[in-house]
C-alpha cells in the first residue's frame, strides 16, 4: 500500500552522465509542450556557464539528495505520537504522510487544475531528474537566481501543483464534540484523511463515506476493517445516492455528524469517471444537481441536534471569482441548516505563486437545538492546537 524510498528513487533511474553530455541531450519544454534542445535556448537566452553547472549538479550529481529529502518530508510514513487536536492544516504536517504516501501518483501526477500553464509536479520532476527534459520556468531569470542558489526545492514545491491534502488532525479534532458513541458520515473520502483522522476517536460508533475513485473508496474500506471500525464505503456520486432509497431508508435520521470537503468546482480536476465537474458543464449546473442533493442527502441522513462540518474556499478563475462561500452556504441555509460558527483554517501549499493562496475556512452548521455553552466550549478547544503529550501505539 505504501511506496518506499527505494521505490520512490527507482521513478526516476537512469544513466550517470558527464556535464558536456548534459548539455547535449538535455530538452526544454515550453508552455505549449514544444520541445526544444537546450543548447538551442542556451544561444536564445545567453544562459550562464555558472548557471548551468548549478543546474547539472542539482538535477544529476545532486539527484538523490532531493529526492530523498523530499521523500523523508512528504511521503515518508513513520511511528507518530497521540494525535493532536488542531485546527491548523500547517502544523503537524508529518499526519499528511499517512495520507500523501499511498496516493502520492494520484496527487502528484494524476490531479490537475483549471488555472493556466500549472503543470503536475511529479510530472514535472519525473522529466527534469529521470529524462533531463527542462520546463520552460526554470530558465526564466527569477528562477535562474534562484537555482544558482541552490533554491531547487522552493522552485520545484513554488512553481507546480499539487492536489491540496487535508491534514487528519483537522477531522479528528472536529469530531471531538462528541464524547458518546458517534455515527459519521462523510460525503467524500479526502483520500481516506477524514477517517484517518476520526477513528482517533474513541468514540467513534460507525463510518459512513462515499467517493467514486475506486482506489480511494477501497483503501478506506481497508483501513477502517483494520481498525475494527464498522463501515460502509459508497463508490458513487454522493448526489445519486440521494435517489437511492434503499440508501436513504437505511440511514434516515441516523448520523451525529456530517464532515467533509467538497470539491473546490474546477479548481482541482480528479481522475476517473463521475466527477462532479465531468457531469455538470457550468457551475449554475454543479451548484443545482451536485450541491444541492448533496445538502439534501445531509439533511435527511442527519439526526435532530446534530452537525454539518465542511470546509470550502472561493478561487480565481480567468479573472472572475467564484464565490463558493456565498453560494453553497445559500443552498445549505435554504435546507434548513443554521449556521454556528466559520472558522479560518490556516494552511497553504507550499509556493510563492498567487494560484496556491486558498483563505479555506471551516463552517460549522446545526440541525435542530444543539446546547450553545458546549458548542462554544468545542470551539474554544479545537482552536488551542494542543501539544503532543504521549506516544501512540502501533
């Protein structure tokens, strides 16, 4: 289930080769895929000798050094301490890996975005490290300072994208309001991060989640049988599953706790068959037929006195901005959800470029009466982001 850093390296074998040689088969790729030779944009950009040494003992002496870095901080999975109650997607950030390792070709390579010219960044390293084929931003003057620094690694995690992952801390801590047994459902998977996270919970009675990557649907499935966790993992649209009757029969009025984040409409585009955004051509569309049954598969599902969590940011798209706040809250107030708290989710991807700048936040819905001194005191706590104290088991 887990790839491991021999595994990781061997993506990217290939040939030792001598600087001269190099220069000689090394390829630039341009915004439009072109592919050119790079002695060809050496003699157009009058590239530096001291820059392309840098560049040659970065991407070929220097290979496996940030690789291995790179594997040891992002994907490597190791022995972790008592999860922390936080709400801060910054911190803690080696939970991510736990989630970033199984499906790291799924969020490094395989999810795309709507903005222009954000190409992969597996992609993109899989050319530069294994077929020295160079994307065009990295010879472009502010990049070439920043390479003959030795800045690869910012350059790299700045300039290419990455599917946005939730640390797990972030559902568990969520799900702390509940010190009885629970009943959660969550309408995606967040590449099994929500009931990674959750089942920290003791409390946690049974799980319920949907998602129609099969990959992702079976791991979960796995993961929680391992844990003992009582399940039932849905590999469909979450909107049809709200025409589903058996579905909804089975758990009308049942859960304590609906949590999850939607998708951000097109500002990430998934893999595989049924996506939202592969079904709906505009978002009036999305809002209507994913949205709103969604919402309404969350009302019905829900018991009296319980909470909708989910965690959504408005985005920039060719110069217009859509308003998911405003728009999906709209919907889900017109449900008949009350709206309790927003809390700001702090966290970003890692970068220097305008398109990772996401300001996610956390809405927290009621439905029915739900006492306002024990919300107010569930706020207060999962906004500490406790220490660590003592170490977990495995």
């Amino acid at each position: 289930m887990y790839i491991t850093l021999n595994k990781w390296l061997n993506l990217f074998k290939t040939k030792n080769i001598t600087y001269e040689q190099f220069i000689k088969v090394a390829k630039v790729k341009s915004s439009n895929n072109k592919i050119n030779t790079l002695n060809e944009i050496i003699k157009k950009k009058k590239l530096s000798k001291t820059f392309l040494k840098k560049l040659y003992k970065l991407v070929v002496t220097d290979k496996n050094i940030y690789l291995t870095n790179f594997y040891n901080k992002s994907l490597k999975v190791k022995e972790l301490n008592e999860m922390p109650i936080c709400i801060n997607n910054n911190k803690f950030t080696e939970y991510k890996n736990q989630v970033r390792n199984p499906y790291y070709k799924d969020i490094l390579l395989d999810t795309n975005t709507i903005q222009p010219n954000i190409r992969p960044y597996l992609q993109v390293i899989i050319e530069l490290f294994k077929n020295h084929i160079i994307d065009y931003k990295l010879v472009t003057p502010s990049v070439i300072k920043l390479i003959e620094k030795e800045l690869l690694s910012n350059v790299l995690s700045g300039l290419y994208f990455r599917s946005s992952i939730m640390n797990p801390t972030i559902p568990y801590s969520l799900s702390t309001f509940f010190n009885k047994p629970f009943n959660v459902l969550t309408p995606t998977l967040g590449w099994s991060s929500y009931l990674l996270g959750i089942l920290n919970n003791k409390n946690l009675n049974k799980y319920v989640g949907i998602d129609v990557i099969p990959k992702v649907c079976n791991n979960t499935r796995k993961i929680a049988n391992s844990n003992n966790i009582k399940n039932d993992i849905y590999c469909v649209p979450s909107e049809d599953l709200y025409k589903n009757k058996k579905f909804m029969k089975k758990y009308n009025k049942f859960f304590d706790m609906v949590f999850f984040s939607p998708p951000y409409y097109q500002l990430e585009l998934y893999k595989g068959k049924n996506q939202s955004t592969e079904r709906y051509k505009t978002y009036e569309e999305w809002l209507d037929k994913y949205w709103k049954s969604t919402i309404k598969l969350c009302n019905e599902t829900l018991k009296n006195n319980s909470l909708l969590i989910y965690i959504i940011s408005g985005y920039t798209e060719k110069s217009k901005y859509i308003n998911l706040e405003k728009d999906m809250n709209n919907i889900t107030k017109l449900e008949g959800f009350k709206l309790y708290k927003k809390l700001n989710m702090k966290g970003s991807n890692v970068g220097f470029t305008e398109h990772r700048a996401l300001n996610e936040s956390i809405f927290i819905f009621t439905k029915g009466n739900i006492n306002k001194k024990e919300l107010n005191s569930y706020v207060r706590n999962i906004k500490k982001c406790k220490k660590i104290l003592t170490k977990k088991k495995r």
